[in-house]
C-alpha cells in the first residue's frame, strides 16, 4: 500500500471573504465568476475597498487536499506559503484536516508574502476571485520531492499553478516520480482564462500523462475550442482514461472508455459557490482510492460539493461521510 | 452634535474561531463558557492542537463599535494592534464597517504580535475563550487623544482592558476628557474572572464615573458578591443611572431611578454565542445615542444578540436595521 491516496499541487492561498454587490464588481472591474491575477498594489487598494471580511485557508487543490484529509484519506500537499501569519493559518489548517504538508516556507523576509485571494461573493452566491498570488507563484522543482510523488496512489495537479514561473517544470518533476512508481496523475483545468493563458501546454500534458482530467463546462469547450460542450467532451475522453465534466446545477458528466454516465446534481440553496469544484474533485478522488465505481465517485462528488456551496467559505464544515451515508453512498 | 455617539475602547483581537467537542476542552484545562488568559506559548501549544479554523476580527468593544457603525452610528474605537496581518485585517474590518480607528499601531519590530482570541464553540454553541492578548496589553494613556473622548456623546469601556499594565491610567484619561465634555462613560464588566481581578478598581469606577452599567448575571453577582442576582442587580443599580443587566435566554432587566423593566429575549438557535453580549451593548448604546426609549434599546439588544448567535462570529451578518423593522422598534 502506498503511504499517500492523493498528493496535490497548487498554489497555497488564504482566501479573504467578503459579500459584494453585482454594481461593487461592475466598478471595480471585476469578472463575475472567474479568476483574476492582481499584483500587490491591486490587492491593497481592492482591499481597502471591500466589507469586513473574513479570513479561511483555500487555494484550489488545497482545499481538494483538505477534503480528502477530511474524509479520512492517506493525503499530503505542497504548495508554498511565507513564513508569516497568513503562511501560519494556511499550514494549520491543512494540518489540523489531516494532511501532511513539509513544503519548506519562504523566509520571513521574502519579498512576497502569503499569497491571498479576495473572494467576494454576490447575493446569487457566486464567487468573483481576485488572486494575489503572492509567494506561492515561486514554487521551485527543487520543492517537489520525488519520494514523495512515488508513494503518491495519484498525484493532482492545479491549474491555476500553470501561472508559476518554474510551475511545467516542477510539474514535469512530479509526474516523472509518481509514474516511475505507476502512479496516476489527475489534472484540474482550474479555469477557462486559465485555459486560454496555457492551453498549449495543458494539451501536451493531457495528451502525454493525464489519466484523470477534471473540468467544468466552461473550462472544457475553451481547452477544445468548440462551443458544442458534448463535443468537447468526446475530444476530451478521447486523450484521457477519465474524463470528469462538471455542469454546475446540471451535474456532472464521466466518459471513461465505454462507460459514459450522467450523475444529477444535489440541490441545494447555493449561499457561496467558493469551493465546489475542489470539493467535488476531493470526494471523487478520495472515493477512486478506496475503490468506489464511478457512479459512486460522482455522486460522493456532487454531495460534498453541495455541502460546501451551502455555507460561507472553501472547506467542509458538516461531516461528509455522514451524508455519504444519508444519502446510501457508503 | 458632537462627532461621535460612541467612542470604545478595549482590546484588540482577532478571533480564531474552531469547533471543539466538550472533551476536548476537559483534555486541554479550558473553562467552558469564560474567557481564560493564555501566554504566547499557550496559544501556539493550543493552536497546534485545534481543529480547522477560520479567522475574524474580534475584540469585545470592538465587536461593540462594529455594530454602533454596521447600524449607522457616529462611532469610534481605541485599541492596539501590531503592523502586521493580522493587525492589518483587524484594522480594515473596523473600517470598512465605518468605524472610525486611528490607533498608533505598534512598529512590526515589536516583540508582542497582534493579540489573538482561541475561540472553541462547543456543540451547544457555547464559545471558550482562550486570550493571547499580545501588544493590545501595552496600549498606552498616550494612545487615548482626550480631544476624541471629548467629542463623544458615549465612551464605552471594556472591563477586560484593565487587565493591561496602564489601562487604569489610561481609563482614567479618557473619563475625565469625556467628562469634561458633559459626555457619559458606559462600562461592561466583561467576564466574572476579570471581575474577581479587578473588583475594587472597577467599584471605584462605577461608583466616582460610571453612567451604564452592562453585565451579565454571573458578572453581576461577582461584583456585588452576592448569590442574589435581584439584590445584586438593586446593588449596582444605587450606584449608576442606567443598569442593563442580561441574562442569556431570559432576557434582560434595565434599572434606571424609578423605571425597572425585565425584557425577554428573542428567541434563537444558538450557533456560536461569541459575541452575543457585545452587539446587545452595540445596539442599546445606538438606540440610546438616537434618543430612543429603554425599552426600545433593550428589545434593539435582544434583536441584535439573537442574530450574532445564530451564526459564527461575533459581528453581524443580516442587517440589523431591516430586523428592527421587522420587529417593529424603527
């Protein structure tokens, strides 16, 4: 057995949540549902604009991690934080969940700091992402330790970290060590401009060791350049074992060679959308590891996304595998 | 008019909010339901030992202030923070709900960090409280502007603050600017241990300056040591114009001269009863401010309480306004 079910790699954020109205969005230049890089300067002036806010470790694949841990999978992270408060909570958190998590800090006096994402969250509960990425964006191939990667059952892998200066190679690192041991390698296309922002790359790494693709609808007719989401789909399951397309409320499509199956979402009042993605991906996985079928995999996946939509902030708060047993999953 | 109708002052805080079982506290030494102070190494033992948390501003008179400006009131507050993230985060929260804050901070090279506040909340909803005060505890009598204090209608003063090596003094500056100004001085007792710390100092107080008088039954009957809270209650309210006396789920009882009034509490789920006591004084101190009637200021706090309890966190999160519509108080 394998020490580790799931490791991820992403980049280590505290997310900063505050309520905004759809005109605060309209003036301030924000994207509505989507992810934006801002710089430091952007980060303070945003900052000084916004409500109170409250402050909850996140960061994508952190919070898949954390939801694996949660569920009481075998699952470690790395991603980088700075060596300051915000670095402190994020290494709690993940910590306190039950993930291991040894990536070395950047010092003190690095120049960045904990990178942060200030999420506002509109009154139809959709979240609009303004992502400092602060330290994090200089995860170095030196931070990902092969054994590690090795005793991984799957390693998975973040999109958003694309953005990274070093992040293909560190990237490349990681996916040599975890498939010398025969290891799979799950990717999250994080986001459509972030597809836009690396779609050649994302394709070459899809094509050559993804055997595991998650994506949204969104995300997925952008990688594929088609506006047809069936279509993208099938070009999709095509380069991959599995193909997971989430569709928000019109739940979540697998195409794994023949098997081609639809699992409904769970309805839910949606109070805050931040999270659903990560938590799907973190119950799928979780599930696959410990031998689920597909089907079971989704719909664990659809229920603690619903979970975490259903309250403010990235991360569960209700116990997950009591609701897999409500709802007769487990 | 003067600028402000209420000016507090009190310990700076940001809460870290975690979730703990009743055995968890029996395990760690942790009083159920108190405010217990810890040392820098306390907190971090603690904090290691934690589940999963979230952080938000806190403070009691700050949480106090928050609800005087998220209802619209002229208002203020004083209290220490050091420059850093999490000094920053209590800083922006306060002012981003239009409080007014302008405390020196202390210099990043200061020893003592930003304080903090381990809050557990039990199943039941109860919170414990676990108090790293850090810098807030040197916040100096040169950090009170006696111009400001002149220029508030109220000045309301954390009982916890006097668990600072200077705060005597620094009260004292701040009664006697207030004063001066033909302004009031409003006092919570806080915690019944911080009153076996500090009883002669705060009767002293109560008795030479103190016009409102806010403490809970165990507070109240620490102070007057008496097992009798209706004969503790006539204690205190000999010595003040204006006692507000709460008693969780029993509502409250306000003394003024020849008026006694017992209004009951608005019922509730408790989720987290963090909190509950600051925004009652935040919302009678405004109904008072605005000319409102005692009645009116008591049913306003009782409101007020019972929607900071029904969700984590001790600042609001519905509009407490569009409440007291409802309630039929505005």
């Amino acid at each position: 057995m394998k020490r580790y079910q799931v490791v991820g790699i992403g980049n280590a954020m505290v997310d900063i949540l505050a309520q905004a109205s759809d005109e605060f969005l309209a003036e301030n230049g924000i994207g509505k549902g989507i992810m934006q890089l801002i710089d430091m300067d952007r980060a303070v002036a945003l900052y000084d604009r916004i409500g109170p806010a409250r402050e909850v470790s996140g960061g994508s694949a952190a919070n898949t991690i954390a939801g694996v841990a949660h569920l009481g999978g075998r699952t470690a992270y790395v991603g980088k934080v700075r060596e300051d408060q915000l670095g402190h909570i994020f290494a709690h958190d993940l910590r306190a969940q039950g993930a291991v998590y040894e990536t070395r800090m950047a010092p003190p006096e690095s120049p960045e700091e904990t990178g942060r994402c200030i999420v506002l969250v509109t009154p139809d509960g959709e979240r609009s992402m303004n992502t400092y990425l602060g330290c994090t964006e200089f995860l170095h191939p030196d931070d990902i330790d092969p054994a590690m990667m090795a005793e991984a059952e799957w390693i998975y892998l973040e999109g958003y970290r694309f953005d990274g200066p070093d992040s293909h190679e560190a990237f490349a690192r990681a996916i040599r060590a975890a498939k010398g041991a025969a290891g799979k390698v799950a990717l999250t296309l994080s986001d459509p401009f972030c597809v836009e922002r690396h779609r050649a790359a994302f394709r070459n790494m899809i094509v050559a060791d993804v055997d595991l693709l998650f994506a949204n609808r969104a995300e997925l007719v952008s990688m594929y350049e088609s506006n047809d989401f069936a279509a993208a789909r099938a070009a999709a399951a095509a380069e991959v074992s599995i193909l997971v397309a989430t569709d928000s409320e019109n739940g979540v499509h697998v195409l794994a060679g023949e098997e081609a199956l639809h699992v409904p979402a769970v309805p839910t009042r949606i109070v805050d959308a931040t999270g659903a993605g990560d938590m799907f991906a973190g119950a799928f996985l979780w599930g696959l590891a410990e031998g689920h079928g597909l089907e079971i995999c989704a719909r664990m996946g659809n229920i603690a996304a619903s979970e975490v939509i259903s309250h403010i902030g990235a991360r569960p708060e209700a116990d997950l595998r009591a609701l897999f047993r409500q709802h007769g999953v487990i």
